[in-house]
C-alpha cells in the first residue's frame, strides 16, 4: 500500500464504519456532514491501484521484462485487496463495486495483452492469461491464508509459478 493510501485509509475506514453504523452522534454528524460520501471516499480511495494498473497496461510497459511487469501486478493487487476490505458487503457501495468490476476487467485484458507482446498468436494469449491467472488469483488466495499479507518467499514462489506459465524464466 501507498503512503497515501496508509494514511488515509484508517479515517475513511472510520468515516465508513460511523456511516454504516448510522451513528449520529453530535460531534460525529458534524464531522461527517462536511465530509464526502462514503461512496465518493471509497472511489477516490479505489481510484489509485485502479490506475495503477491501468498504468501497467499502458504503453510503457511493452518493454518492461516479464518478472518485473508480473511482479508490478502482485504488489498492485496486495494494495487493492486492503482496500477491497474497505468496500465489503456494503449495500450503499454497489455502485463502486460496479465500477470496479467493469474498468478491473477492461484493465486485465489490457495487461494480456501486453503481457503475451508479440507472442505466437493465440498460444502467446493463453500463456499470458495463464500466467496473469497465477499473480492475480494467487496472490488473492495468499492474502486470504495468510491475513492479509504476502510474504516474500511466497512472493517469489508466485513470481516463479507466473513465469514458467508464460514460458519464461524467472531472472
């Protein structure tokens, strides 16, 4: 997670779990009637790792290794899945979510395709979904065994698995 995102994340989770709560108490209610909507907080808070991976599809990252671009792609959603706590089941937030899911989906197909580069046609395409399948699914599933954290030989593991799917090495 971004410094950024660290130090703002803690009060909006406040000012979320308040909201819900339908806390009004009177100090409360002032603060959080000058305050941006939850759902407005959660999107500029989504916003960040969404271009930040919006970045790794985009044209700087043709000439980028593999390792590295993949490994981009793990540290982005580590910061993404703090967030995604954030959202949770709220109902309020469904449209969030919603936006999330549609530019998430825009944005991984982007990162294919950069990723399977000038690769042989559709087996470039199948390795590169594989091995974005490996960082993206797997480091979720990592998060979730371990608390909400990745440690680095599990990193490197993941890193490893990614690259023999896409049919490279991992140096």
């Amino acid at each position: 997670m971004t410094p950024q995102s660290s130090a703002i994340l803690p009060s909006a989770t406040r000012i979320i779990s308040i909201r819900t709560a339908g806390s009004r108490r009177s100090g409360e209610a002032y603060t959080l009637d000058r305050t941006p909507s939850k759902s407005a907080i959660v999107e500029a808070l989504l916003a960040e790792p969404l271009d930040a991976y919006a970045r790794l599809a985009g044209p700087d990252s043709a000439d980028r290794p593999a390792a590295e671009l993949l490994a981009a792609v793990v540290d982005t959603t580590v910061e993404l899945h703090g967030l995604v706590d954030v959202i949770g089941n709220d109902p309020s937030l469904q449209s969030a979510r919603g936006a999330l899911v549609t530019r998430s989906r825009e944005i991984n197909e982007a990162i294919v395709v950069v990723l399977a580069g000038d690769g042989p046609g559709r087996p470039g395409e199948v390795r590169a979904q594989a091995a974005y399948a490996v960082v993206k699914n797997g480091t979720l599933a990592l998060l979730t065994s371990n608390g909400g954290s990745l440690p680095a030989a599990d990193r490197s593991q993941l890193l490893a698995a990614a690259l023999r799917a896409l049919g490279g090495s991992a140096s």
